[in-house]
C-alpha cells in the first residue's frame, strides 16, 4: 500500500473532528469529506477572483475566465479527455438526465435502451422517464450480485432496435467494477451508442474515456473530494454536436434573433446561464490532490481495503452477517454492503437487525457511520432478496483500524440484537 | 457513551417483546403503509367498538424505532375514543418515545401512527 493514511488525514480538516468525537467515516460512496486544498481553493477564488465568466473584459473577470477554463482543462485530462469534451453540470445525475432527455432525438425514438439491474436510479428513472416521454423502450438486463456484468448478459437483449446502453462502470451497491472496455469496443461495431455511469469509478480509479469506448460518461465531483453541485458529463465532440441543446438561456447561445437562435459550440452548448463557478475551480483543487497521490495508488490502497475487510469478515464468522457482491478484490471496490439476520421468525426481534438499526448502533457504539438503506438502487436491492441493506465504503483517508472498528461495532450488534 | 444510551431500556423493552403484536380476524379496518425509504412496511388492524377503539394489533418489518413506537401506540390507543385518538399530534407520539431523532429517523416513529390516522379515517368515513 503506497498510501500514508495519516498522512493524507492531515489535510482533512474534519478529521480534527473525527479524532475528538470517536467518528469513523464510511458512507464515502455517498459522498467524500473535503481536503483544506479544496476549501482554499474555493475561497481564494472568493476573495480574489470573482467575478462572472465569459464576460468581463476586465481584469478578474479574465482571471475567473482563466481559471474556470483551466479547472475544465485539469479535469478532462484527468480522464484522458479534450476540454471541449466535458460539460459541467450539477452531479452524475443531471449528466444521465441529459444524456436520456438528448438521445432519443439522436437515436430515433422507435429505439431501445438497455441498462442492467445493479444500476443507481439515476441510470434508470432518466431512461423512465424518456421512455414515456418520446417513447424509446427501456430494457433492463439482469445481472449476477457476485459478477461482473458480461457481453453475453447484453447480447441476450439487443435487438435491431436497440441503439444505447447505459452501464455503471462500478455499482454502488455491489462494489462490482464491471470490465467496460471490451463491452464498448463491441457496441460500438454494432453502431450502439454507448453510456457509462462512472459515478463510483472515476473517484476511486484510473478512468480513461477514450480507452472504455464510451460516447459519454457522467461523474460527480463530490464523490471525489470537491464540492457538492457539479458534475460532469463527457462526451465525444461527435455526439455532442449530434445532440440538441439541453436548456436554453444565457452562455449555450451564439446568436439570438426575434425568431431563433443559434447554439454555442460544444461544451457551451450544454451550459445555460451562470455556470458553478466556484464548483469547477473546487472540483479542478480535488482532482489535483488525486493526481498527487496517484489514481492507481487510489485503488491499490482501496482493493487492499476491501480485501482486508473480506478477510476480516471470515475471522469474526458472525452468524448473522451476510454480505454481497464479488469476493475477487480484483474486479470489487470498496463497498461492502451486508444485512444481519438470522433465519426468520415472524417476529422482530431476535433474529434479524433492521439496517437502519445496524447503521445507528453502529454510530452509538463505535462512531462507526455506515448507511442504510436500498441505497438509490432499488432493483439491485430486491434481486438481492430484501428492501434494505447497510454499506461501509472506503476511501483514501480509511485505514485498517477503520475495518477493525467496523467489525467490533458490527460483533456488538449482534451481541446485543440477535438472539 | 454506553449501550444503555443507545436507545432507551423502554424502547428496546417494547422491540423485544412488542405489545399488540400480531394479525387479527375480522379487523373493522386494515391499513398497510410502507416508508419507501428503508422498505419498512406496517399491517395495521382495528376494531371499533361504542366510538372507541377496543382492539388494536399489527405486523411490522421495520427497525427497532418503527417497531417500538407502533407498540408503545397501539398501548396508548386502546379503550380511548376514536375522535381522542384522532387529535393526538405526531409530536405527541415523537414525545412519547423520549428519544431524540433525526429527520429520517423520525419517518420510522410514525409509520405506525400515520397507519392508525388512515384507519380511523377509513372507519369514520365507511
Ligand atoms: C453509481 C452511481 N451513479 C449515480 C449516482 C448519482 O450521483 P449524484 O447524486 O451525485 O448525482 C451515484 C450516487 O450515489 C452512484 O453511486
């Protein structure tokens, strides 16, 4: 493991928090803590800077300009993408909204688009959504909890019709990172257009666009150490052209007439109005902070993680404790969800612990904060056979102790709530 | 902080051993209400008898919060007039547990209470 956890703590001032109150964070895969590089960054830009973009002429006007674009620039090549390839956005969510609300127009909406079942809802409910609204019909594959999704799973529902498919590369829920570039490669000589929801893989592991053969890809920047409000969506520059504008108003125009306008090139095109400003710059501070320690180092330190933890499970050999997703460290994130429960006596207590129940115990008894719930990704949860899961997931500032305080929380649990 | 603090000996003493567990034959009223967020769900049951609510049971898969609170209600409700029971307040039954909650916790306090509303809605208005 290459990573100084305590070291990379230092720059965390939540931490000071952490250490007084006995907290130990492990909902990373719902959003991560902020670096002071992050913050200042976002405050120097404040108190300095600020000022609108695209505008000015004058001086801080020209520097916000400069330093929005950079921050685009920083982030593209972060995934081996062209500036004018990424459109900011709110989050990963508002990134598939557009990519579901544009392509039917693309595509033609006599069209069909699978997306699997371990999907968040933010990969399915867009697609929902399209479906009534312009018609094109969603198909939803099914997917093995403890696999990675396969060519075969998609081929079993490709048609003629189908023209997209909308994969996470790694389920928030399983932990599983599915091998998306083989996948790509194959959809692409079908003419299929390919999406790929990187919320959870692009904080948490080398992404490079061009080598997964997407069209486009979505990604948040709080999941990865930035601020909350903006994501990204990427696209080719073919399909960006190819797509209408999203929302109409300031900044997405080239010209405007009484009776028309004329659309900014790609990515201007997809921004409307203000842009989040201070979102960039934050997001550009936390993928330099990434790059610093090495994307790679990233997920070598959070595959040791989880490998650790699925060692660490089969040594406490709870009774009640199961858990899902792949057991190969190799193709699973740092996601562990589990339920805890014993046979099924009809009443409640006794032999089960409701999620919720796990998640705050959890916290009471070891400061442990874990999740719980079907964690935005119903399907997945009820193929599992249940309506609520917990979820420990790591990140960089995570270390072993963290697993060894997580698995005496969950020994009390049971202790205390299984009969 | 210690375990007994975690949530209150009466809270865990209703989970353990819920009052007015169960189904009922021929209930007046049968609600079933789910908090989409945790998938917990409650089966709620009533009988009315003279204005008020002589029996109450239910089934629930909830967490100890939603389990503990239905019971410590359904103990709360029986033998009073349904138009009483109908002007208790949610911050009555949330003052009733004793236990301070966050925002999604308190959903799970009320799911077994915004079921008995709907049923003595329900009675009142057949
Ligand atoms: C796999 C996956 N996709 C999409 C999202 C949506 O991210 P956001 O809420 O930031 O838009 C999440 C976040 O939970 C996720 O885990």
């Amino acid at each position: 493991m290459d990573i100084d956890v305590e070291e990379i703590r230092k720059h965390f001032p939540i931490f000071d928090r952490f250490r007084r109150d006995g907290i130990v964070y492990l909902d990373n895969a719902a959003t991560t803590q902020k670096p002071r590089e992050v913050v200042d960054a976002i405050t120097s830009f404040y108190y300095n800077s600020n000022s609108n973009v695209h505008r000015g002429v004058y001086r801080i006007g020209e520097e916000a300009t400069e330093l929005y674009n950079h921050s685009r620039e920083n982030i593209a090549s972060f995934i081996g993408a062209r500036s004018e390839e990424i459109v900011f956005v709110r989050n990963a969510t508002e990134a598939l909204n557009i990519a579901a609300n544009n392509l039917p127009d693309v595509v033609g909406r006599d069209s069909e688009v699978i997306i699997s079942r371990m999907e968040h809802h933010s990969n399915i409910v867009p697609w929902h959504i399209a479906s009534t609204r312009y018609g094109i019909r969603v198909k939803m594959m099914e997917n093995l909890p403890d696999r990675q999704i396969t060519w075969e799973d998609i081929e079993k529902n490709l048609t003629e019709k189908t023209r997209i498919v909308s994969l996470s590369q790694c389920s928030n829920i399983l932990g599983t990172i599915n091998d998306l570039s083989a996948i790509g490669k194959r959809l692409h000589e079908l003419g299929i257009i390919f999406v790929v929801d990187a919320a959870q893989s692009v904080p948490h592991m080398p992404v490079d666009v061009k080598k997964l053969n997407c069209d486009l890809l979505a990604f948040s920047g709080h999941k990865m150490l930035g601020p909350s409000g903006i994501g990204c969506l990427y696209g080719t520059s073919e399909i960006l052209e190819n797509m209408p504008p999203y929302m109409g108003g300031g900044e997405m125009i080239r010209e405007v007439y009484e009776n028309g306008f004329t659309t900014a090139d790609v990515p201007e095109k997809f921004e409307a109005g203000t842009p989040n400003i201070e979102g960039a710059i934050g997001l550009s501070a936390a993928v330099d902070f990434l790059k610093k320690i090495g994307m790679d180092n990233v997920r070598s330190h959070e595959k040791e993680l989880i490998k650790y933890t699925l060692e660490k499970e089969e040594e406490y050999a709870l009774e009640s404790l199961h858990s899902y997703g792949p057991r190969n460290p190799d193709i699973r994130a740092g996601i562990y969800t589990f339920q805890m429960k014993k046979g099924d006596s009809g009443k409640p207590f006794g032999n089960y612990v409701h999620p919720h129940d796990i998640s705050h115990l959890a916290d009471r008894i070891r400061g442990v904060e874990i999740r719980s719930g079907h964690h935005c990704a119903m399907p997945q949860t009820v193929a599992l056979g249940t309506y609520a899961t917990a979820r420990a997931s790591f990140y960089i500032y995570n270390g072993k102790e963290d697993v060894d305080t997580f698995f005496d929380a969950l020994k009390a649990i049971e202790k205390k709530m299984i009969a | 902080m210690t375990d007994d603090t975690i949530y209150s000996q009466i809270l865990d003493d209703h989970y353990r051993e819920p009052r007015n567990f169960g189904r009922m034959e021929d209930p007046d009223v049968q609600v079933t209400e789910t908090n989409p967020t945790c998938g917990d769900t409650i089966s709620l049951f009533i009988k009315v008898k003279d204005g008020n609510l002589a029996e109450i049971s239910y089934v629930a898969s909830g967490c100890l919060i939603s389990v503990a609170s239905a019971s410590i209600l359904s103990e709360k409700a029986t033998g009073s007039s349904l138009k009483e029971i109908r002007t208790m307040t949610k911050s009555d039954v949330l003052k009733n547990l004793g236990l301070k909650l966050g925002p999604a916790r308190e959903k799970c306090a009320l799911i077994s209470y915004d079921a008995l509303m709907k049923a003595i809605d329900r009675y009142n208005s057949s």
